[in-house]
C-alpha cells in the first residue's frame, strides 16, 4: 500500500523533478521520487554485493596487489592500446 509523505524540495530539485514531468518521462512528482529510490536502493545493493566481493577476494588472497598498483597497471594497458 502506498503512503502519503509531505517532503521539502529545494528550488533546483524541484526544477529537475517538474523537467522529468515535461518531458513525459514521467506523469507525476510521485512518479519521479519513487524512480529515485528504487535506482538509489539498486545502487546500494550493488555496493554491497562489490563491498562483499572485494573482501571476499582479499581474504582468499586473489588480490596480491594494492589499488593503486592496480589502477597504474590498467592506465599503463590503456597507454598501450592506445586509449591515454
């Protein structure tokens, strides 16, 4: 069952969610508000399951290397390739 809430929106917000409605994306405010948390409540789960995934990986000893030495060997693959 849905529930009624009465929330403050500041002005900018306000502008994007009425921007949303123009552009028939969406036909309401409660429309919009309830695609927010639905992608914010997606974005968590995945935050956790990568969170649980790293540790997972760090505990059986897959990852030898630190994020940075990671990160340079990436950015040293993509000058290869030319992607830098």
């Amino acid at each position: 069952m849905a529930k009624r809430a009465s929330l403050s929106i500041s002005e900018p917000n306000e502008k994007w969610i009425q921007e949303q409605i123009n552009s028939k994306e969406f036909s309401s405010r409660s429309e919009v508000l309830n695609d927010l948390i639905r992608r914010a409540r997606e974005i968590e789960a995945i935050r956790s399951r990568l969170k649980a995934s790293e540790l997972s990986a760090l505990e059986h000893g897959w990852v030898a290397k630190s994020a940075e030495e990671l990160l340079d060997g990436f950015k040293e693959k993509a000058r290869r390739d030319g992607y830098l």
